[in-house]
C-alpha cells in the first residue's frame, strides 16, 4: 500500500525492530500522531486461533472511551424505570421499535430484556446490518438493567476476534491523559488474554499494535503488560 509523505515521515520514527513497554509506546503515539482532529486510539491483537475458535466478550475501560455513549432499552414498566434511573438515554418498547422501522438509529448500544427480545426480533435485521442487537453473549439481554446501564456508560465494550484472528478495537482519544489510554489497554488485553480457548496449543498471542487513527502501528511488548 502505497502511503503518504505525512505517513512515511513519521513510521521512521518507530523502530521496527522493537517492541515497545505499553507505556513507551503510548507516548511514542503522540509522536507519531499527525492527525488534526481528536485520533482514536486503537488496539490490534492478533491471536493464535484454530478455525473452530471463537474468541467475544466485554470488557469495561477504566476510563471510558472518550466519547459518551448513547444506550437505548427495550423495557417495559418497571424496568422501563430501572433504565431510566440508571441513566440510560431512550427507554420504550413497541414507539422505539417502530421509529427504527422507520430509519432512526441515534444510539450506540441496544439493551433488552428477555421480554421484549419477540417484539425486538422485528427489526432484528435492521439492527444487526449495524451491530446493534441485543445479544445475550455480550450481556445486552438482562434484566439486571442498573448495573449494565451504568457499565455501559461507563466505558463496556464489545470486542471479538475477526476471521483472521484479529481483535481490533477503539480504546480511548489521544486527547485522554497517558495513564488512561495505557490502563485502557490493559484492560483489553487481561481482558482478551482471560478468553483464551482451553484446548488450544501453543502460543496465545502473536502481536499487539497500538496506533491512532491515522498513525502507523507500534509494536507493544505485551508479554510485559502482565
């Protein structure tokens, strides 16, 4: 892939020949930035999978995500309250269900109880095009709205490893502090490390990068982050 002046100017700046302390490396990201707008700061794993791996679970940055997060539930009476009193932005049942039949999707995350999960079904499809059915796995089916509200709002986020065994995910802003961004890694990767498959052999992790929007990959030691 060919790249740009900016790009190439900054790459040797890394040593392609390290691997960076997720501190180190963090900080050497502000370097690297080049970016005029508020980068996002990801995080790439690649993983050691067998094709019959799956490897998805949440993961609760300790500093959010620099962004806010609008939580949209599906509930009825008294956790339709529950919601409500946890925070979350859009709470109903059967008026959300039909404004998204007609096109409106101003939310990042669904939630859903059991109950409702019939009446969701009918625009199960349209969420799903976008990631945003409610799905057991990821904790987004419950009737434990409080805490998964808050959690939510919080900074929970879904990751997953892809076909090709990566798991890629936003971790915060280059406008958070270094202590935030590195403790969000962290907790990504305990997080990703904790859901290692039980019969797989060999090494678990093959790599980490942690980049911005825009910057080229560092190389992150994560063998030091534990």
């Amino acid at each position: 892939m060919k790249r740009g002046k900016k790009y190439r100017e900054r790459a040797q700046k890394i040593d392609q020949g390290k691997t960076y302390p997720i501190e180190e490396a963090v900080k050497m990201l502000r370097e690297v930035n080049y970016a005029t707008f508020d980068a996002s700061v990801e995080v790439a794993i690649n993983l050691n999978l067998l094709q019959k791996h799956t490897v998805r679970d949440t993961v609760v940055l300790p500093n959010g995500t620099g962004k806010p997060v609008r939580v949209l539930v599906f509930a009825k009476a008294e956790k339709a309250k529950e919601a409500t009193d946890a925070g979350a932005d859009y709470v109903g049942d059967n008026d959300l269900i039909e404004k998204i039949k007609g096109g409106w999707f101003d939310f990042d995350v669904a939630v859903a109880t059991p109950d409702m999960m019939k009446d969701v079904g009918k625009v199960g499809k349209l969420l799903g095009t976008r990631g945003l059915m409610p799905n057991p796995k990821t904790g987004t089916v419950t009737t434990d709205l409080k805490k998964t509200v808050q959690e939510l709002k919080k900074g929970r986020v879904e990751f997953r490893a892809d076909k090709t065994g990566i798991v890629h995910l936003g971790v915060g802003k280059l406008s958070m502090n270094d202590d935030a961004i590195t403790e969000n890694c962290k907790a990504l990767y305990e997080g990703v490390l904790a859901k290692r498959p039980q019969d797989l052999r060999g090494d678990y992790i093959k790599s980490m990068f942690l980049s911005s929007t825009m910057s080229p990959g560092i190389r992150v030691d994560y063998k030091q982050i534990a």
